[in-house]
C-alpha cells in the first residue's frame, strides 16, 4: 500500500482478513449496541409515563375497587407500578374470599404478592444492561486482539526486507490500529449508555418499591378501621 494513501478505508480494505474479521465483528457489535440504546432509552422513558399516570390517578382519591377494575382491564397497557398494584390486590381479595380475616395475613399476603410482581417488573425494565455491559468491558480487548494479530502480520512482512523504514513500517501498524479505534467506538457509547440507564431503573426501583409500602400503609390503615375496605380517598393518606 502507497504510504501516502492511508485513509481509514484504505487501511481497513488492506488489513489482513483475522483483523477485517475483527472489525466487521465489532461494527456489528455497535449497531446492536446502538439499536439497544434506543429501544431501552424509550422503554425507559414509557415506564416513567405510565407510572407517573397511575400514580396521579392512585393519589386522586379514585377507590381501590375501581383502579383495580381499571387495571385489570387494562393489563396489556398497564405499567409496571399499575402491574404491581393489582397483583396485590388480587391477592388481597383471594384471601377475603377464603374468609381469612387476620390482618396480618391479608397484609402479608398482598404484599408478597406486590414484591414478586415487582421482581418480574424490574427483570423487564433490566433487560438488555448486560448485553451493554459486556460490549462496553469486551469490545476493547477484541479490538485489541485485533491490533495485535494485525501487528504481528506487519512484522512477519517485514522479515525477508533487507532495510525497513517508517515509510514501510507505518501502514502496516496503522491498520492494526483501526481495530482498537473501532473497539473502542463500540466501547464508550455502551459504558455511557449503561451507566445512564443503570441510574434511571435504580430510580425506578426505588419509586416502585415506595410504593409497595404506601399501598401496604393504605391496607394496614383500611383493615384498622373496617372489616372489608373497599377503596381510599384523598384525604385519607
């Protein structure tokens, strides 16, 4: 290769195939990394709506009847927090239909009932993390391994040269190069991605599981003061 045309597409087309191999492995590894980026950043974004909605409805003084009515019917566009507030509530009413009066028991009930859904919730809200975490701790020493397989062919090269320069030796290592640059254009976008993301569910987790305990509070304070509660209104919390 001409020492002066050292374009990136020049030194990518003239590496050697284990490092073309490479590379072409790792772009394909950033468009995925990229596509989850998007699909999480909008998944994120839509768990936030839909909570923050039934949350402002949960607060407006709407009976725990009539939102569990609600979300029933609505189960395949609830949200999350929606999703958790019915799986209490439908273990609640069970037990009153078993004719279990404890309080205790039906307290306990529904919230083991809330704090499973909540699991199953967050293993959703979660996916796709460790795919970008893997491509942000993985895809520089791939495109290191790159480089190094690729500065190994430069040097076999060079072997049978009775005079080598830098003219001679400069293309070579920089298609090398190439792979740790896109290894790492792979890299960065995922770690910062994650740790974005990382940060808004741990937000997320800790909005739900608040509240688990109000809702829990609200039963408690229901089960104290009648036989069988059938809604709250504003002005009881």
């Amino acid at each position: 290769m001409n020492s002066q045309d050292m374009s990136i597409i020049t030194l990518v087309l003239h590496a050697s195939w284990v490092v073309q191999l490479v590379m072409l492995l790792l772009l394909g590894v950033s468009v995925a990394s990229w596509a989850a980026i998007f699909r999480k950043l909008f998944s994120l974004k839509r768990v936030k709506a839909l909570n923050e909605d039934f949350e402002r409805e949960f607060w407006s003084g709407t009976s725990l009847n009539d939102l569990y009515a609600s979300a029933a019917q609505n189960a395949k566009q609830a949200g999350p927090m929606e999703r958790i507030f019915a799986s209490g509530m439908r273990e609640y009413q069970k037990l009153r239909e078993r004719r279990i009066v404890d309080p205790g028991t039906l307290l306990d009930g529904a919230r083991r009932a809330m704090r499973a859904s909540f699991q199953r919730e967050m293993d959703v809200v979660e996916s796709s993390l460790s795919f970008l975490a893997s491509v942000g701790s993985v895809s520089p020493y791939v495109g290191l391994f790159g480089t190094v397989w690729g500065i190994m062919h430069a040097f076999t090269g060079f072997a049978g040269m009775e005079q080598v320069t830098l003219a001679t030796v400069a293309p070579g290592i920089a298609e090398a190069l190439v792979a740790t640059a896109i290894g790492l254009f792979a890299a960065i976008p995922a770690v910062i991605a994650y740790n974005r993301f990382a940060r808004d569910i741990d937000r997320v987790a800790t909005h739900q599981e608040t509240f688990i305990e109000e809702f829990s509070n609200i039963l408690q304070r229901n089960l104290g003061a009648q036989p069988a509660p059938a809604g709250h209104t504003a002005s009881g919390h």
